[in-house]
C-alpha cells in the first residue's frame, strides 16, 4: 500500500513513522508512507496554503494547493475530468468525517493507493470537501488542532492490519473490537506480585479450559464497560 500525506506539518510525523511497527511495516516493504509539504504546491509568491473564509470567520485552507498536490502525486486531473481509480481512495480528517471504528479501518485494505489530507486552520474550502475528497474521517467527537493526529492514528490502525505487519495474525483476531468485543485479561510473570496472584485457570494448562475463560471474561467486561458494542 502506498500513502501519500498532505500536510503543512510533515515533520510532526517523522518521529511516529520512525518507531516500532510502523518502521517495521515500511521497512519489510508491506507499505511505503510520503509526507508532502502542501505548501510546495501553492502557486502563491509566499507559499500561502490558507485564506480568510468569506462572510468573516478564520482562516481555511485554499483549493488550489490541495488539488494541485493531489494531481501531481496522481498524475492526472481530479476535477473536472475525474479518471476513476477503484484502486486509490481520497481521504481528509475533520470532526465532521464518519468516525473510525475497525470494520472501517479493515475497509481501508483494499486500496493499493490512499491519499491523506491533514487539514488545519479552521477547515478547508468547501469545494475541496466536495470535488476532491472522496472520504471525511474523524478519530471522535471532540475536536483537535488539525488533522495531523488522526491521519497518524488512521494510518497505525490500518498498517497493523496488512499481513505480515503484526507477526502473529491471531493476535490481531482476538484484539478489542474484532468480533465486536473487547479482549480479556492478560497477565505475565510473576504469578504472585505482592500477595496478588494470577487466576490459577491460566496457569493450569488446560488450553480449553483457558479459552473457555477467556472467552467469558471477554464477554463480561464487554458488558460491563462497552454495552452498546453487543447490541
Ligand atoms: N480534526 C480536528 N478534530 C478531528 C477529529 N476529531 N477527527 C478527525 N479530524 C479532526
């Protein structure tokens, strides 16, 4: 999977891409990241990517930027002669996007291609969102400084899934939010800290009898903290 971010912060992302999983799955070639400095693309003398939004407000970002980065990266015209690509998918962040759940993120692995739109200021020019983006997502309802964050936390979400990045596939099955619930409990070494022990089941090596257990403890913590998850 190739992803291609448009940001005017590329360098709050280098640190995150350079670490642990994320660094493993580009440098295994399971997936290839390009941040891009959106004001590379502007055609105005100072680089400006953003303008007062008309009817008084803040500043937003402006068209012209953003669909010429994601032309170029594209190599061809998105608007008005828009090629279609089943292959490639538009996405930009915003609190207004369809929230980011798994079975979304597992959506996301059938594109070859994505390209990521990190938005600042307060938002973007409207004929962006509606001629150039293809998908708004949000990471929650509350709202962040810029898109920066979810295109970080939607990009992790949906490496962890390609296989061959996360090196045992059934770990990946039985996470939270796979089957709709969420995982049971985990204990290591030692089985006795400060007088607190390990369920006993666990040390057993009963394997049906583990399964079984972890089975219902996924259940009831499911219950108890995430109830709408079951319904
Ligand atoms: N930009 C600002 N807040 C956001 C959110 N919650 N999700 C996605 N993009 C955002």
């Amino acid at each position: 999977m190739l992803i291609d971010v448009l940001t005017i912060f590329p360098k709050m992302f280098e640190p995150v891409l350079k670490e642990s999983i994320l660094k493993r799955a580009q440098n295994k070639g399971l997936i290839k990241i390009r941040l891009h400095d959106l004001r590379n693309y502007s055609q105005d003398k100072h680089k400006k990517v953003d303008d007062a939004s008309y009817g008084a407000g803040g500043m937003v970002f402006t068209p012209q930027p953003l669909f010429s980065a994601v032309e170029s990266i594209l190599g061809y015209t998105v608007y008005p002669r828009e090629k279609k690509d089943p292959n490639k998918r538009i996405v930009m962040f915003s609190p207004q996007g369809k929230r980011l759940t798994q079975p979304l993120a597992r959506k996301y692995l059938k594109y070859e291609r994505l390209i990521l739109i990190a938005p600042r200021y307060e938002g973007i020019d409207d004929r962006v969102r509606k001629h150039l983006v293809e998908d708004e997502v949000s990471i929650g309802d509350y709202v962040l400084s810029g898109g920066e964050l979810p295109a970080m936390v939607f990009i992790d979400s949906i490496t962890r899934l390609i296989p061959g990045v996360v090196s045992s596939p059934a770990s990946i099955e039985k996470e939270s939010f796979e089957n709709g619930r969420l995982d049971y409990p985990h204990y290591t070494r030692p089985q006795d800290f400060r007088g607190l022990k390990v369920p006993s089941i666990l040390v057993s090596g009963d394997h049906k009898k583990i399964e079984t257990w972890r089975d219902e403890k996924s259940l009831e913590i499911t219950k108890r903290k995430r109830p709408d998850l079951l319904k």
